[in-house]
C-alpha cells in the first residue's frame, strides 16, 4: 500500500506553480556533517536562499534575515538518515594545514526523519530554489497527529488563500497551503488539505475525507528565493572539457555570504578577499559531479584551466593568501611577494588535492599572476602570464632570457612537472617595457606557443616571420617556445602582430594535427593586417580579431588568415577553441548595437554591452554562425570550450543584467555581477536556425546558478557582483 503525502512550500516570495518547478531542476544535495558544522548537526544542505541544517529535532533555515526553527509540534527526536545516495561528494580545503582539509564527504537526494509520530516519517528532499519536506502517513494512522512550529519568527499568520506567513526573514516567508494525496489503481487523487492554528502558536493539518486503507502523502513544498548568491565580486573565467565530454568552469567568488554548491569543498570565502573555484558537470550540464574551491586568507582567483590525460583537473590564477591550501611539499612552498600566481591540481573524483604550488618571486608592486595554462603530453603544465619580480623568479639558466627584461612587468613561459614538485623549465619574456602573457597552447610538438600584448620595442622577434616591426603603441604577440632549456634556440618563432593602434592577444589554440596556430584578441588599429577576412576594416574604436599562422611558413606567408570581429561599438574576443575540423570558436564581448548576426538565436543586442559566441570557417573565411548572448545589462563572454564535430560549444562569463529568462531557476540576486555558461548545441554549421541545446540542472549553487531556457538559448547563471 502506499503513502498519502502533504506538501505545503515555503518562499521568501513565492516561485508558485508548474514553472518553477520546471526550472527547479538541480536536485539539492543534503551533506553528511563530517565536521563542516556544528557536531550537533547531521546533514547541511546550501541552497539560493540560504543553509538548512537538520539536526534530531527539527530544521534550521539559515538565511540572511537570521535564523527559523522549523520543528515538528507533539513529535519526538529522531536521528535522520540519508535517503539515495549521490553520485556527488563534498570536500573542504580551509587553509594550508592539512589537517584541516575534509575529503570526499557522502551527499544524499534526501533525509528521512523515521515515526516522528507514530506511523508517519518526515521526508526532506528538494530542488535549487525550494526544499521539500514530505509527511508519509501510513495506511490506517490519523494524520492530525502532524503539526508543525516556527520558532524564531515575528509573527504567523494564515492569509485568505490559507498560506501560513511567516514574518521572519527580509520579504517574508510563506508556507503555502499544504497539498495531500492518494495513489490508487485509478491514479492520484487529491484530498482537501488545509493548515489550522494549534495552541502554543503552532499549526497543525485537517484533511477531508480520504480512504484510510491507503496510505496519504502531505507534502508541504517548502520554496525560497533570495539573492543569488552573495554580494561580493563573482565571475567566471575559464571553461574546459574532458575527453568524456565533461565540463569544468573556475572563476572566483569574493561573497563572503556566498552559499556555495552542495559538494563544494569550501561552501564559503576561506576568510580572504575571495577564492577561486572550480566545478565539474556531466556532459549534458545536468548533473554537478563536484566543485571545489580554492582559497586562503588573501585574494584567490582562478584565471585558467586545463584537464589531463588522467581526469585531473590543474587550475591556475593569482593569490596573495600566504596560506593556500596544499602548497607545503611542492615546486614553491611559500608565497614569495606581495602576489603570486598559484598553480594546483584535483583528481578526476576533486576530492583532494593532488598537488598545489606558488609560483612567483620577488620584484615590484605589481605582483605575479598565471593567466594562461595548457598541460602537455607528458602531464607537465605550461604556463604564462605577467610577472614583476627581478629576483627569485623561476627561470632555467640558459632559457631565452634568464633575466628580467625591463618595465613594469615582463611576460613569463614556465614548465611545472606532472607531479608538482619542480619548475622544470622557466624563461622572462619580453623588452624594455611592458609584456604580458594572456593565453599559452601546447602544439603536436610539445612547443609553447604564447599570445599576449607588449610595448616593448625589443620584443624578440626571429628572422624571418611575417611582421618585423615593433609596436606603435600596444602590439599583440605571438611567440614559439620549445622548453627544452638549451639557450635562446628554445624561441623558436615570434612576431608582432598588429597596427598603428592598441593591439592585444588574449587566446591562443594550436592545431596539433596541421601545425597552425590561431590567436584571438583586440584591435584599434585601422590597418590591422588582414586575409581572406571576413571583415576587412576596423568597424568600431576597437574590434576583436582573429587570426591563424603557420610558423613553419616564412615571411608573409606565414598569415593564413586574419579578419576584424566587430560593429561600430566596442569588440573583443576574449577566447578561442578549435574542434577537430580546425573550425575556430571565439567568444567575448562587445557594446555593438549592429553586430553582422549569422543562424542567431538571438540577432539583437540586448543592451549594456553583450556576450558573443561566433564559429569561423577551417578557411577563416566566412561565419558559420555569430549570435549575442544577452540582456539589457552587461554582459561578456571569457571563455569557451569547443564541441567535438556534432557535439556543442560551452561558453562561460559574467553578466550584470538578466538573460532573456523563461522559467529561471533563481530571481535576479543581490549582487551587481554574475557568473553564466552556456551551452550551443549540434547541429552547426547548416541552414536554418541555430540550435541551442538545454543545459538544465546545476552548474554550481554559489558561482554559476539561474537556469534560462528561452527561444532554445539555455544559460546558467549565477548573481553576484561586479568583477574587477
């Protein structure tokens, strides 16, 4: 026989009906306590709108507003136990001292509280953006025993439509009027339910009739919204797949009231200025296999990204926390100046960490940062970026320029081993002004290949490539590095790349099949080299661009193509992925109202400046699509993970208005600027409209969360504030 289930909702304002509980989606994940709370806790679940903490005799809801009791009136303690078992698990990294650190905590779908009145279980399970809590009466049990008290609020009260409203949380919290049923051979049938005030300031159920040989279901849902997220700076900056199709994204978050995802291993800022994160999602976006973030007592963000052959997910960015987690027993054991880059790496599971280390020395004020990553065949990790320091850097002796170059800040190629525990290569790279290293790719040969932006004159450049000159102002780069370490013969190929305006390389790919190399960036230039474009002239005051070469080509020829990307407002390309056919997909932003949109989803602008995502021809010579992404806020791409042939194209950023939303799995947040991924589905190039395939469920809780679907554009996206 089975059960008759009430179920009654509570909502700091009220996501009611059959939409939002289409877009509420992501299961939410109720954590074993291994240590992460109170040791009277049992399981904590995080949530949009706040923590839930059950312990033997009741819940607390944790928000914003405070805290509210929610215990079971007349009903005894009860241990709760986990229900289904999750595929996801949760682990913390506080710190550097390991000991501290939790691994691989168990997740539950759902928690039972066993007879808290005689014959009737309490249930609790639920979505993103509302927890269920579900009363399971047995055949022939009186279900009037069920009652329930808020403790902690103002006031109750039933309101005309008999919701019970609490006064207890910002906006109020309604817990709806509770909904009870019966499954049969004939279906489900409904059976009148409403709550009734008790004594003592509790509520209690009255049912209509019913067939007491059968068992009831109530089942109060109980909803919430808040903001999104927290109030500080949240962004995401790099994407990544796996060769299952598994997706990664790593940004940052500096909320300190950031909920953070279920499975998370830090579910908040470790106590700095913010933290860098990383999330792992199942190929269709549906399913959250585990997020981890990163973080000390100082500033942490994660600037780049990149999955090994073994699972292993190696993250890189900036840190001036002296305490990073994990970086005690390897390459660089301590922070060495004001800032550091950091580089670490989690397992396949990203229950642990396998390795983390400093990267960094001792210079200027300017600090070190790791803004580009690839992973090599032999599990080494190449890395570029930006560094100040004049000593202690770690540079090879005999590479390139073992020395630092000059201004404020030279570009930097460094080779990590694949266990973490020696720089096994390291070069400065620049003149005697500013250089900066943005995007690094490893080609068939294992060689670097290094993109960024420089001001110096005496730039290196070889003989022989296909611009000679130096910079104007700000020229792009793009140089060839075989980190062998046997003197200047490691540069093996580097140019300038630009024009008489401000020119800079943000992303770089390599075709390790074909040898071409294809770098993405901005332009104010109106004589930016260009061929076989598809846009031959500077549309706007600056335009993206991108642009592939041949290093094994010489002179001129070594340009195989190279196009402006923009209308009459401001362009750039931010990131650029090849898929298996050597077709370019670029992603970025731009402020342009006429954008020459191809097979869009969404052909108009939105409005405060948008995200895009454009896929070029093998050839480079024609658009095979180019859509906004957008609401009338801000909005703007940083990187994208490109398909397979037939697969799609996951783009990643941040937005500070609101995507074109039907269903939304959160409200719009608090904060001023939010992470989004984005998944463009198969089926490009071709005629007709551009497929965009959903990718519903969690991207991660804290970092990235609102699921849009509309027109077939599916976004997930996460309110915070605005990044740097």
């Amino acid at each position: 026989m089975r059960s008759l289930l009430l179920r009654a909702p509570v909502a700091a304002f009220c996501i009611w009906g059959a939409a939002a509980a289409d877009a509420a989606s992501s299961r939410l994940a109720f954590e074993a306590n291994r240590g992460q709370a109170d040791g009277r806790v049992a399981f904590v679940a995080r949530g949009s709108g706040g923590t839930l903490l059950l312990t033997d005799d009741g819940a607390t809801f944790v928000s914003e507003g405070g805290l509210l009791r929610i215990v079971p009136a007349g009903g005894r303690p009860v241990p709760p136990e986990g229900v289904d078992p999750l595929r996801g698990t949760v682990s913390y990294f506080r710190g550097a001292d390991p000991a501290r650190h939790l691994h691989a905590i168990p997740t539950w779908a759902r928690v039972a509280y066993r007879d808290v009145w005689p014959g009737i279980d309490v249930v609790f399970h639920g979505e993103e953006t509302r927890v269920e809590v579900d009363y399971v009466v047995a055949p022939g049990v009186d279900p009037s025993a069920i009652g329930v008290a808020l403790r902690g609020a103002d006031s109750t009260r039933l309101d005309e439509d008999g919701h019970l409203v609490v006064d207890a949380v910002p906006g109020g919290l309604r817990l709806r009027r509770p909904v009870a049923y019966q499954e049969g051979p004939e279906g489900r049938r409904e059976v009148f339910c409403r709550f009734e005030p008790r004594a003592g300031g509790s509520f209690g159920v009255v049912l209509g009739p019913y067939d007491r040989s059968r068992p009831l279901v109530v089942d109060p849902v109980v909803e919430y919204a808040s903001p999104l997220g927290g109030a500080g700076r949240d962004a995401a900056w790099a994407v990544a797949r796996d060769g299952a199709g598994n997706v990664y994204v790593a940004g940052e978050t500096s909320s300190t009231d950031f909920p953070g995802a279920s499975g998370g291993p830090q579910g908040g800022n470790a106590g700095g200025v913010s933290d860098a994160f990383v999330v792992k999602l199942d190929p269709t976006g549906t399913t959250r296999l585990w997020a981890a973030y990163l973080g000390g007592s100082g500033l942490d963000v994660a600037r780049a990204l990149a999955v090994d052959s073994a699972g292993g997910v190696v993250v890189g960015g900036e840190t001036s926390s002296t305490d990073f987690p994990g970086t005690g027993s390897f390459a660089q054991p301590a922070n060495a100046g004001q800032s550091d880059g950091f580089v670490a790496r989690l397992p396949a599971t990203g229950s642990s960490l396998s390795w983390a280390t400093y990267v960094g020395g001792t210079g200027g004020p300017v600090g070190d940062r790791v803004d580009g990553l690839a992973v090599d065949a032999g599990g080494g990790v190449l890395l570029t970026g930006r560094t100040d320091s004049t000593t202690g850097f770690p540079v090879t002796a005999g590479a390139p320029f073992d020395v630092f170059r000059g201004g404020d800040f030279d570009a930097f190629v460094v080779r990590i081993s694949a266990n973490g525990t020696a720089f096994t290569y390291g070069t400065y790279l620049g003149g005697d002004s500013n250089d900066a290293g943005f995007g690094i790719a490893v080609d068939g040969a294992g060689r670097a290949c290094v993109t960024g932006g420089t001001r110096s004159p005496d730039f290196p450049i070889t003989a022989g490539t296909a611009f000679q000159g130096s910079p104007f102002q700000l020229d792009a780069f793009l140089a060839v590095i075989r980190p062998a370490g046997s003197g200047f013969a490691d540069l093996e190929w580097s140019t300038f790349f630009g024009g008489t305006g401000n020119d800079r390389g943000n992303a770089v790919a390599a075709d390790s099949s074909t040898g071409l190399v294809t770098v993405a960036g901005q332009t104010a230039s109106t004589d930016f080299p260009t061929r076989s474009a598809v846009q031959g002239s500077l549309a706007g005051g600056t335009d993206g661009f991108v642009a592939r070469f041949d290093p094994a080509a010489s002179g001129a020829a070594s340009l195989v193509f190279s196009t402006y990307l923009g209308g009459s407002g401001t362009d750039v390309v931010s990131a650029v992925a090849l898929d298996a056919s050597g077709r370019p997909a670029v992603a970025g932003e731009t402020t342009s109202a006429d954008f020459a949109t191809t097979l869009a989803p969404q052909p108009g602008y939105g409005g405060g400046g948008d995200a895009f995502v454009a896929e070029l021809s093998p050839s480079g010579g024609s658009l095979d699509f180019l859509t906004y992404l957008g609401g009338p806020g801000g909005d703007a791409a940083a990187a994208v993970a490109v398909r397979p042939p037939g697969g799609e194209i996951w783009v990643a950023g941040r937005t500070s208005g609101s995507f074109p939303a039907v269903n939304p799995l959160q409200p719009p947040g608090g904060g001023s600027s939010d992470a989004f991924l984005a998944r463009i589905g198969p089926g490009l190039p071709g005629g007709g409209p551009l497929p965009l395939v959903p990718a519903s469920g969690p991207l991660f809780r804290a970092a990235l969360a609102a699921l849009v679907a509309a027109g077939g554009l599916a976004l997930l996206a996460r309110r915070g504030s605005a990044p740097a």
